[in-house]
C-alpha cells in the first residue's frame, strides 16, 4: 500500500534538519505570525487596505528579471516577480524550508518511490479564467518534457536538467534517461507523477519556482516554448503574457526600470492586502539604500553590511534570512592550466577566506569548505580543506610548472546577490590574494543581465568566475547536484565516476544512507577540487517603518499577499 503523506509534520520534510528562523534573533516582521499558517491554504479576506494603509507595495530590486516564464529561468530576481504570479504543487512554510501544501493539498508516494498522487484544491482558476486541475497539472510536466532545441540549453532550463536530467528527445549528448516517465490525470480528479528512478528530492524540488503551474494554452498561443528556433526568454508570453494561479497578475514590464504587478481579485487564497506591488530596478546598493531613506521604495534585499546600523538607527526596520547559500570561485578545467590539479590547489590555498570575509562580506558570515551549507545533510566536517598558505601556493605553481600564468578572471557588475553583496569589492579582495601568490588575472567585467550568466554557465570562454548558489529546497541534490551532477561548460570537467555517485545518491531514501552517501561525496569534489567554496554570506532586508507582514524566507519564498504599507 501506498504511504500516506500529511501535509504537516516532519516526515514530510525534505531532510531531518529542519531550518526555521525561530532562531534568529531578528526573525521578521513579527506581525505575520499569526496569518503565516493561513498564507495560501486560507481563502477569504477582501484584499482591500484597511486604514490610512497605502495600496502599493514598492520593492528594489538588483536588476531586471531574466524572464517571466520561471522555467526559463535560475535567478533570484526573476523568481522574486513570479513566484508572487505563479505557484507550484508543494510550496514552503513560511519563514522555513519545511514542505507545505500549495496547488496540492496533500500527497501519497508509492512503496518503491516511483510514483507520487496529489490531491489537488478545488475551484482554483488560472488569472485568464482556465480551471487548475489535473490535466494542467499533467500539461505542465509534458511541456518541460518535450522542450527541444535552445530551449534545452544549459542556461535556459537550468532547473529541468539539474532535477530531471533529461527530455523526452535529447538534443544535448551530455544529457541521459529523463527522471520523468509520464503523468495522468485521475477519474477522481488527482494527477499521479511517475519517475524512472527513486529521487529522494522529488517532493522539496517541486517547490522551486521553475516547476510553478502555468496556463500551457497561454504559452503555446505566445510562442513561449521556443519551437521557432527562438528565444522563449524574449517570446511574447514570456516578456508580456505569464498566466498563473498566484495573488497577482502580470501589469507591465518597462525594461530597467520596473515590474507591475496588480492584486488578482480572483485569488483562491488570502487575496493580497495591497491592490499593487512593484519591482523598481535599482542595481547599485548605495541608489537602494537612499531610495529607502527617501520613500521612493518600501523595502530592499540584500543590504550592504555597512548599511545596516545606518538604517536601524534611522528607525528603518532590518530583517536578516539565515544563511542558506554558498558563494564560490569557479574554475573552468577546459582552459589551460586549470585542467591541472595543483594549479587548483594553488589557487585554493593562495586565498584567505576570512580576510575576504571582513573586507567584503556580512557580519556573522561563515567560511565555507565544501559547496553546501553545513545544515544540510552530508555536509562533511572532515572534509579535505586548503589552508591559507601562500609559500605552498607558489611551491605547487612550481611544481606544475606555472610560474607565470595570467588567467581570465570573470566578475559580474550591475548586481547584488545574496551570496554576493558587492561582486567587485569580493572580486579585487580575492584578485589580490592571487597576486601575492604570482596568479596573474585578468579582469573581465560583465553586466548580470543579459551577459553574465550566459558566459560563464552557457559557453566555455571564461577561466575563474564569481557565482554562488541559494538553495531552494533542503537536499544535498540541491547544492552538489546542482553544480556537479553532469558535464556543464561551467565547470569544464568530465568526471563520470563523481556523476555516477551522484546519481546513485539522489535515489537515496534512508536518512543515514544520505548521510554517507553525501559526506563520501563531498570529500570526492573537494580532492578533485573543481572550484574553491569561500563563504555563506547571511543576507539582509531593509523595510520602512509602516511595512508590515514581510517574513523573510531561507529559500527566498516570500509572497507579499500579506504585506501591508501604512502612510508614513
């Protein structure tokens, strides 16, 4: 018989570390406590401001979204604008990593752990009127399934590959047998999902944005599935046109400048407080800082630390997610000498991750020595590390016989990431560092949007590079498998016997089988070494005064139906 799963409690969760922001001492805007449970599960409430309350929420953003079609899509700011228009099966509890119920009320997973049924909420209508039901859950699976051309790239459906692998027509070799083996939509009015494979995610993954339910009529009509040989980023339905179930709908895009979003009155949950919400671009730190301090914006990510006490003094409000990321220094074997371990090896110990710490980062941010944060499970406290050592650095670039090397060295400019609040101030502290151990660099500067992740994830013309990761979801898959669960230009390395443990970990379903599994493999990628792992930055948030019903969420999970601005 299948195992029932509730939708509360903690064997529904993705790992047994639970992560909450109960331990926080600044853990948000408290007044959200008490509507948090009813966040999305509860309809009911007119959506209209109450009081001398203003009906627009005005959000600065670091910089445009890359898209509005979230499949298409592995950025923070894109995701910030549709998860407020979309949603998936499986969302998080607020403030938490915890699974909660969101589009499915509950869900049951076969004995062997290949097949999953989702009970799904009634009466739930896409924003152009179309029913939610099981067979758009079942669209939605076969589209991601039967993407083809561009629209497979590395840098497209980044998410799709990273959870699943594959399509139902391959047009990248790199890529194998598809984790998805079909849906169907049940006489009773569930939908059944079946997998080729145990994945002990599957469920925690479906709370990424990427695997958000859309209206797939409204996509094939707006050319969004890139058949054309184009673009979808740049399609009608993706820059003009996305059709969700969420609290708001789309309103209008002005390039580099902002996103309206408007309350959708038709909300099958806890309709929005305010009648608007905006995303204004504002990509330099300081301009959103002072925007703040103007009244020009409500609220902001991803504060300077040096603007925090500035702002708590000035009776703005300061809300800090835990950490729930790693920033990374990638390197990409496919360019000479970096296909060389010990050149690797030199680079890891000619940098001083605490120096860069106190010159560039958050206060309370920790070094990192493996490429996941060390509440999730599998992180490994034995783990290979590369202490700072700049005299072993140059004895190792001697010994490879690279006395006198100049590699490219990829930063990005125009934005702020929560793993990387000042891409340029991180960049010359650890450019510096290389210098003292005779590491040439050369600098290459390139705006987020649109050139910087193409670069580094979707061609091989780039040798060290700025990135890191916020994870999603709690799961080890999430992180390592992510980065290094297949060939990718990013990394530039073929490692079948790292991709093969890998794959086998993912089908994992005992809690100390992960555990093993995940700290055996952690110590493989830091031997093979394939990029340095520096920190888990802890990121911030700035509000005015009068904003209320704001949580900050580990996984950037915020959806702003429960925000509320009173007139300053």
């Amino acid at each position: 018989m299948p195992a029932q799963l509730q939708s509360e409690g903690p064997e529904h969760h993705p790992t047994r570390r639970a992560f909450t922001l109960a331990a926080v001492a600044t853990a948000g805007l408290a007044t959200l406590s008490a509507c948090a449970e009813s966040q999305r599960d509860e309809g009911g409430g007119s959506g209209e401001s109450s009081g001398s309350g203003r009906d627009t929420f005005v959000f600065g953003g670091s910089a445009d979204p890359d898209s509005l079609d979230p499949v298409f899509a592995s950025d923070g700011e894109t995701f910030r604008v549709t998860r407020q228009i979309f949603e998936g099966l499986v969302s998080t509890k607020p403030g938490t990593t915890d699974l909660a119920p969101s589009l499915a009320t509950e869900w049951t997973t076969s004995e062997d752990g290949l097949s999953y049924t989702f009970t799904l909420q009634e009466g739930v209508k896409f924003s152009n009127g179309k029913p939610f039901d099981a067979a758009a859950v079942v669209a939605n699976f076969e589209r991601w399934y039967n993407l083809r051309g561009i629209a497979q790239g590395e840098d497209l459906a980044y998410y799709y590959r990273s959870v699943f692998r594959g399509f139902k027509t391959n047009d990248d070799p790199a890529l194998g047998t598809s984790l998805y083996a079909g849906s169907t939509a049940n006489p009773d009015g569930t939908v059944t999902v079946n997998l080729t494979s145990p994945f002990a995610g599957f469920l925690a993954s479906l709370t990424l944005p990427a695997f958000a339910m859309q209206e797939t009529g409204a996509v094939e009509a707006a050319g969004g599935n890139g058949l054309d040989g184009a673009d979808p980023r740049q399609s009608e339905y993706a820059t003009s046109g996305p059709i969700g179930t969420g609290p708001f709908v789309f309103a209008g895009w002005e390039r580099g400048q902002q996103v309206t979003l408007k309350r959708n009155d038709d909300y099958w949950g806890e309709k929005a407080k305010v009648a608007s919400a905006v995303i204004r671009v504002i990509g330099d730190g300081t301009a959103r800082k002072q925007a703040l301090q103007n009244g020009d914006i409500d609220g902001y990510d991803l504060v300077a630390p040096a603007d925090v006490a500035t702002l708590e003094s000035a009776g703005f409000q300061i809300q800090n997610r835990p950490a729930f990321n790693i920033l990374y220094l990638g390197i990409n074997q496919a360019l000479a000498p970096l296909g060389d371990l010990k050149v690797r090896q030199a680079i890891a110990h000619a940098i001083d991750k605490d120096a860069v710490i106190k010159n560039a980062l958050p206060e309370g941010t920790k070094a990192a020595t493996q490429f996941m944060p060390e509440n999730v499970i599998g992180w490994n406290e034995s783990v290979t590390t590369y202490e700072y050592d700049v005299d072993r650095a140059k004895q190792l670039l001697a010994e490879a016989g690279q006395t006198n090397i100049n590699i490219p060295f990829n930063y990005p400019t125009g934005v702020s990431r929560p793993y990387m609040p000042n891409p340029e101030t991180i960049y010359n502290a650890i450019n510096q560092q290389l210098s003292a151990a005779g590491i040439t660099t050369t600098p290459v500067a390139e705006q987020w949007t649109p050139n910087y992740l193409g670069t580094v994830q979707g061609g091989s013309n780039h040798g060290l590079h700025l990135l890191g990761w916020t994870g999603d979801y709690n799961d080890p898959d999430n992180f390592i498998g992510v980065f290094f669960g297949a060939a990718t230009n990013e990394w530039g390395f073929n490692d079948p016997g790292l991709f093969e443990a890998l794959a086998a970990a993912r089908t994992v379903t005992s809690e100390d089988e992960q555990e093993s599994a995940y700290q055996d493999i952690n110590e493989q990628i830091m031997t093979l070494l394939p990029g340095i792992p520096i920190a888990s930055p802890v990121p911030s948030l700035a509000f005015a005064e009068g904003v209320e019903g704001y949580t900050a969420s580990p996984v950037q999970d915020e959806v702003w139906n429960t925000v509320t601005v009173a007139d300053s």
